[in-house]
C-alpha cells in the first residue's frame, strides 16, 4: 500500500525510526536501508512517500523518499 506520512521518531545512530501515517494504526516502522533519498538522513517532521508492507510485530516502511524536509 502506497502511503505518506510524517516522521514521528528517527534515530540516526541505530539507522531507524517511526512513520506516522493516516489510516493506519500506530506509526510504521522504517529502517535506513529502505530510504531511496541518496544522502538523506530522516528527521522529525519530514515528509516522506512510502509503500507498506506486514512486518513481524508493526507495519514495515519500504521504498522511503523525502518529499518535504520538516
């Protein structure tokens, strides 16, 4: 499912964080592998483009790319 959302958590150390995104329960989980914006660290506030797929224990984030820095 093809979404956007708004970075609520992101922790540039551990190279993951947390995407909230309208109708979806809870935030979506997104690692810093799947950020597609070449040299792009997420921040608080960001916009981002997103596709989501079922993970494990929350919804997973794929397919990451900024569309407006927050």
């Amino acid at each position: 499912m093809e979404a956007t959302g708004k970075v609520e958590y992101y922790d540039v150390d551990r190279g993951f964080g947390f995407v909230g995104c309208a109708g979806i329960d809870g935030t979506v989980f997104v690692h810093a592998s799947n950020v597609r914006t070449e040299g792009t660290t997420l921040q608080v506030g960001d916009t981002v483009a997103l596709d989501i797929v079922p993970g494990d224990r929350r919804p997973v984030g794929k397919r990451v790319t900024l569309i407006y820095g927050g």
